[in-house]
C-alpha cells in the first residue's frame, strides 16, 4: 500500500491519503489550500519515499 501526506514547507500536515495501486492516478482535492508552497510525501510499505513540491495559486 501506499500512502501520501501534503505538508507546508515547516512540516504543517494538510491531507493524508492511501494510494489505491502501484500504477494508480488518483485526484486530490486541494481547493481548500491556500496560495503557497507544498510538499506531497509519498511512502510505500517496502520504505520507499518520494517527496514532490508544488506551488498553489
């Protein structure tokens, strides 16, 4: 399983999630963010991470 966290750049959790699939595309809704800089986490159950940054207008 995999799972995700959205964060602020000081560590603030925003979302939290389980991915469905190795391969799966999921939509998250982030509307209710307001405009800034994002990290989204995502863990596996093997210790693999992958941190991505985004930026919300």
């Amino acid at each position: 399983m995999k799972t995700f966290e959205i964060t602020d750049l000081l560590g603030k959790v925003y979302l939290v999630g389980n991915a469905l699939g190795v391969n799966s595309f999921e939509q998250v809704g982030i509307s209710s963010l307001t405009s800034g800089i994002y990290l989204i986490n995502f863990a596996d159950n093997k210790g693999n991470r992958l941190s991505l940054k985004f930026i919300k207008q």
